[in-house]
C-alpha cells in the first residue's frame, strides 16, 4: 500500500494567473540552492508538478509554487515555480502570488501598511514590498530580473504563416516579441484560440533553428514564451499603453498582463529609445481584464550576453493586487 501524501495548498491568483502555494507536506529537497532544487525536481521528481497542474487536480493554465527554506540569508522563503511549460527561474505573478502566501500563511507576520522582505527565487534573491491594510494583503510589488535584448529583427520563414520578424528579449525566461497587427490580429478576446495557433507555430519555429543562453545564468531552457504587441498609445510625456497576448503554452494564452512579457517588451521598448524616459507602462491583456500591473523603468543598468548594437539591461519592477 502507498503511503498517503498530505500537502497543505493555498489558492490565490494575480490578475486572474492562478498559483497554487504548496506551503506544507514536501520532504527537504536535495540541492544547496533553490535553483538546485529546482533541477533535482525537474530531472528526478517531476510528478509533484504533473500531480497539481494536470486533471484532475489542475488545469494548464494554472501555475504551482512550492515553498522551500531559503539557502540565500537575506531570505525568508524559497519558492521553485511550475508551470505546464516546465520550471522557468522566475515569473513576477508566481512571486506576487507566493509573497502572498507567506504573509497569509504566517512566515513572514503582517503588519499594517508597507512592510519589505526577501524571498529566494531559482534566478536568485527577490526584494518584495507588500501593502497590508486591515489586516489584508492587498499589494505586492516585487523586484523583476535585469530585462535585455538578445536578438533585434530576425525573420524567419513560418510554413502557414510566411516570413515573420521578431525580436527575443530575456525578463525571466525568453521571449520571441511579434508585432500583433503585421500577423493580422487586433487583440480581442475572440483571437484567443487563433492567437494560441500562431504563436505555437512560430515558437515551434525558432526553437528548431536555434537555441539560447542567458549571459550569467547560463542554460535556462528553449524559448517558450511569445509575446503579441499591439499598438502603442501614449497618455503622457512618461506614460504609455497598449494591448498585448502573452502565449505561454500550445492552447494557452496568459490571462494576466504577464510580468515578464511586459518587462521583455519594456527592455525592446529601450533598445529602440522609444522608452527612454517613461515610468509608467499599462498593458491591457486581450484574454481577461485582469489586474493592471505597472512595470516601472528603473535607472539600473547591467551587461548584456550579446547584441551587435550595445544595450543596457533594465531592472523593471512589478506591481500588482492579489487574492487568496
């Protein structure tokens, strides 16, 4: 007879991207760091991750982040990300939702008002700021990864679909980022499926002719992630917004604003100037109305693994409401 698995779960999404918290009922994981541990889950114990996303416990669009003890000192938690797509190193609303998680949960104790804390993610430390009033979390910013341009306008031919441009951004994981309206999509709710289509084409696409690497953190698996951007239309002399769809598996589309395609299309947005001054970006995403998540440009700059024209990488930070 098996024995009986017990986890202690808790539910909370982030502009509709659901995260199931595991906060209880895992055996101390083999490895010195959280990306470590993060391996050892992915090449050797892969099923706790098929276990809560597929049914019928879960859903592919839903996301599973498993609390672990922090090996970085400045951390109060460790948390490895699950998708259906695999382990990616960091998602900004997995950590809105895990830094959730550990006020509700009682690791880190509420206090009213703002209130900091560090959590370790597989791509390393993650500096949080959590608003509590009466008692309820209701918003987490969270730091998001040095954001840079890997490649700028390449084309490849796409059978179906013809010769596409795209440029590929590192945020978090990589991105292939495609204008929505030279593929003849506007972003409205009813391109869902076809939008899923298109994308999966193209991302199938790329990772047949080439591979990537981030400049520090090395091999972060292929790229899975494709990034639809609509137009952009400027509000003010430092603000702008424009629509977006963020595919992130075959036949799902993100149904947040996406942290990190944001924070990708943010990083191309710099790359061109277009971006040099803003501060305040608001994406609208096609599938769910969702939570409206700034990506704020920060003054941070850092090196970049390759590009033919120099470019900084940019430090974006992510903010967001939640529930639990």
């Amino acid at each position: 007879m098996r024995p009986e698995l017990k986890l202690q779960l808790m539910d909370t999404h982030a502009g509709g991207d659901v995260s199931r918290i595991v906060t209880g009922g895992i055996c101390p994981l083999p490895g010195d760091t959280v990306r470590a541990q993060m391996e050892y889950l992915r090449d050797k114990a892969d099923g706790l991750r098929t276990l809560l996303l597929e049914e019928p416990y879960g859903i592919p669009e839903m996301s599973v982040d498993l609390l672990v003890p922090p090996t970085d000192p400045e951390a109060v938690a460790g948390y490895i990300i699950m998708e259906v797509m695999g382990y990616p190193i960091y998602s900004g609303s997995n950590t809105i939702c895990t830094a959730t998680a550990v006020l509700e949960s009682g690791i880190v104790a509420k206090r009213e008002g703002w209130q900091s804390f560090a959590l370790e993610a597989p791509a390393g430390l993650v500096h949080i700021d959590a608003l509590v009033r009466d008692g309820v979390v209701e918003a987490i910013t969270c730091g998001g990864l040095p954001s840079y341009i890997d490649t700028y306008q390449a084309s490849i031919h796409v059978p179906s679909i013809g010769d596409v441009s795209y440029s590929v951004a590192y945020s978090g994981g990589f991105y292939a980022l495609v204008d929505a309206t030279s593929l003849g999509f506007s972003l409205t709710l009813d391109e869902e499926r076809k939008l899923s289509e298109c994308a999966y084409q193209i991302v199938e696409a790329i990772q047949a002719e080439r591979g990537f690497s981030h400049y520090t953190l090395g091999d972060v698996g292929p790229l899975p992630f494709l990034h639809f951007m609509g137009p952009v239309e400027q509000l003010s002399d430092h603000s702008y917004r424009s629509r977006s769809a963020t595919y992130v598996h075959p036949g799902v589309i993100c149904r947040s604003t996406t942290g990190t395609g944001t924070s990708a299309r943010l990083a191309l947005m710099n790359y061109e100037a277009k971006s040099a001054r803003a501060t305040d970006w608001r994406p609208s995403p096609c599938v769910k109305p969702g939570l409206s998540v700034n990506s704020l440009a920060c003054a941070r700059k850092g090196n970049i693994r390759w590009s033919r024209i120099p470019s900084p990488a940019r430090a974006t930070c992510l903010t967001g409401r939640i529930s639990s």
